[in-house]
C-alpha cells in the first residue's frame, strides 16, 4: 500500500483570500479547476486504498483471533491429552500392581487348596480308601463301633533271644506256669532209651523263671506323599520277567503324550505286584493320579492299570512297658546231654504230669547248649 504521503497531492500554501484568485485570465482559472479536479479525483482513489487496508487489516486480525483460538483450543485438548495419558498410565500402573496381588493371592489360595485336599485325604479314612490300590481280602473278625474306625489295632510278634541249654514252655493255663515258677527249681528225671548206656536214669536240675518281655505301649507312624512317585498296580500276569514289565512301564511313562516324563526310578514294591515309578521332575505325578486309571500298551495287548498315590510311613514315636507272659516259663540250665528231639519230649513228659505241679504243655521250644536260637511271641488269643 502506498504511503499517504506520497499519494496526496501538494498545494502551494494560500496565504489569503486574495492569493486564491488573484487577475488571471480564464484559462489560468480553467487550468486550476482541472488541478483541483484530480486532486479531488487523488483524495478518493486514496480513501478507497484506505479503506481497503482497513477492511484487509481488519480481515487479518479476525484471521489471528481465530488463529489464536484454533491454537488455544489445540493447547488446551493437548493438555487434556496428556492429563488422560498421564491417567491412563497411573492406571495401568495400579491395573499391573493390582494384578499382580490377585495373582499372588491366587497362588495363596491354590497353595492352601491343596494343602486342604491333603489334609482331608489324611484325615477321611474313605477318601484315602478310594486312592488305594484295590486288594482282594477276606474280613474275618469283630465288627466294631463306629467311634473306634480311626485307631490303629496294633499285633505285636516279639522276637525272644533264647540262649543255649534252655527251653521256652507255654501252658494251656496260666495257674499251672505260675506253679511252676513260684518252685524255681526243678529236678527232671532223663531215661532215653540207649542213649544213656551206663546209667538208667539220671537227673538234671533247672531253674524255672518268669519271661518278661516289652511289649509297645505307644506307636506314631507319620504318613509322607511323594509328589514325584506313583504306584501302579492291577499289572497283567504276562509271565515275562519282572525287569522286563518295568522296562516296558518305563517306556509308555516316560513318554509325554502318555501324561508322563523323565522316569529317575522304577521298582517292585516287596512281596506285592504293585510297582513305584518316581520322576525326574515334579508336576507328572499329580495329573496321572488325577485320572485313577490308564490304559496301557504292553506288548501286543492294552491293559487298563490302576494309578495311586505313593505313600510311605516312618515310625516317629515308639513306647514300651514291660509285660509278664503269663502261660510261658523260661527253663534254663539244660545240660547237653540227650539230643534235641530226646530233651524236648523228656521236658515237656515232666511238665506236663501233675504230680510234679505241671499241666497240659502248648507249646515247647528248647535250644541245646552251644547254640542260639529266637522265640516269636504273638498276641495270646485265649
């Protein structure tokens, strides 16, 4: 735009009213009506271009108001932005935190689960039942109260060591033994046919003693489950070696498409066609004794085989009080002088009559001077 400086046209300065029109000719007076005419025609080509810069000036400052407000509203919707991202990561944040305690908590609750569900597999004789292998048995005895199920009848079987030159003897009646200690020592009369040759009879003397034994008064037997081991049992008569069967068991569960693994151990359980295969790892025990049974390919057949539980017992606590057999009497002080069937029959001859205070003999194990020999005492049923 031009300056008005520029545009306006310079008049020579009046200096009174009788300079405006001093004696001229009328086409002086024409020439200055012309002037005047485009000074005139001047001033209004310069209001136009005012007015035009006005109305552009005021077009740009309407165009930087909005300007202004298009970056002010941007301003305030990326602060907005970055106070919802900021939300958004202290929420995901919080979000990952809190997962992490229901994750925990989670195991917590899994962990304490299964503790609940060994707990009751302890504590449910039923329940235990149901993971046993199954054995086919023959009950025969007492039926008993429904409050004694969960105590443990105990038989004990005593081992005795019984030295040489004596003679353990059980009487059918308690009163006859305890005759025969109270007497202490006897005089047993020995005549054998020709065994003795120089003397038709002779006499040995023994001394008659009470057998105490310890019998156990107490007995704690804890239960551990092994979480790598499984026992497998209703195994086929194959008439195979029993190497061979573990081989072919090892096989199949050592494959995991078989729900198996790594096998560290396999072996017979003693007197019992049940096997224990313990893994390597942990974690494959669990969901093979989960299903209860499998089906597995042995040679050219498939059996379906029990899985169990492996469970093992140690004796934690064991007390004992003293006992006092009271049928059997400890003969001791035999000297060899028959041999062992000969003495046994001439023993159990003299305890028996009733003149010499004896009575019907049960039971008679005599061991001969020179040797050792061990006595089993069992629950007296009588």
């Amino acid at each position: 735009m031009e300056s008005p400086e520029v545009s306006f046209v310079q008049l020579p300065p009046i200096e009174g009213p009788e300079d405006a029109f001093p004696e001229a000719t009328p086409e002086q007076v024409r020439q200055e009506i012309e002037r005047c005419q485009q000074l005139c025609s001047a001033l209004e080509q310069d209001s136009v271009k005012l007015q035009m810069a006005k109305e552009a000036a005021e077009q740009r400052a309407r165009e930087l108001r909005k300007e202004r407000e298009f970056l002010h509203k941007n301003f305030e919707q990326q602060m907005s932005l970055n106070r919802v991202e900021e939300t958004t990561c202290q929420a995901g944040a919080f979000l990952a935190e809190e997962n992490n305690r229901l994750r925990l908590e989670k195991q917590v609750l899994q962990k304490k689960l299964e503790e609940g569900r060994k707990k009751v597999l302890w504590e449910d004789p039923l329940t235990m039942l149901r993971t046993l292998p199954e054995k086919k048995m023959v009950f025969k005895g007492l039926v008993t109260h429904k409050e004694d199920m969960n105590k443990l009848m105990l038989t004990p079987w005593i081992y005795y060591p019984l030295l040489g030159g004596s003679a353990l003897i059980t009487f059918e009646k308690a009163e006859v033994a305890q005759r025969i200690i109270m007497v202490k020592e006897h005089v047993v009369e020995l005549s054998y046919g020709e065994e003795l040759e120089d003397l038709d009879q002779c006499r040995v003397r023994v001394q008659a003693a009470p057998v105490d034994i310890l019998l156990p008064s107490a007995l704690e037997i804890g239960l551990s489950r092994s979480s790598r081991s499984i026992l497998v049992s209703d195994l086929p008569s194959l008439g195979i070696p029993e190497e061979a069967l573990l081989d072919k068991l090892e096989l199949f569960f050592s494959k995991r498409k078989n729900g198996g693994g790594e096998v560290e151990s396999r072996e017979f359980l003693d007197n019992s066609s049940q096997v224990v295969l313990t893994f390597v790892q942990d974690g494959v025990a669990e969901p093979l004794i989960a299903k209860g049974h499998i089906e597995v390919l042995i040679g050219k057949g498939k059996y379906e085989l029990k899985i169990s539980p492996c469970i093992s017992g140690d004796i934690t606590n064991l007390q004992f009080q003293p006992s006092r057999c009271p049928r059997t009497v400890l003969l001791s002080g035999i000297p060899d002088v028959l041999g062992e069937d000969p003495m046994r029959d001439t023993l159990e001859i003299h305890f028996q009559k009733t003149s010499r205070g004896g009575g019907e003999v049960d039971a008679l194990a005599y061991v001969p001077a020179g040797r050792q020999g061990v006595a089993v005492f069992v629950e007296d049923a009588g």
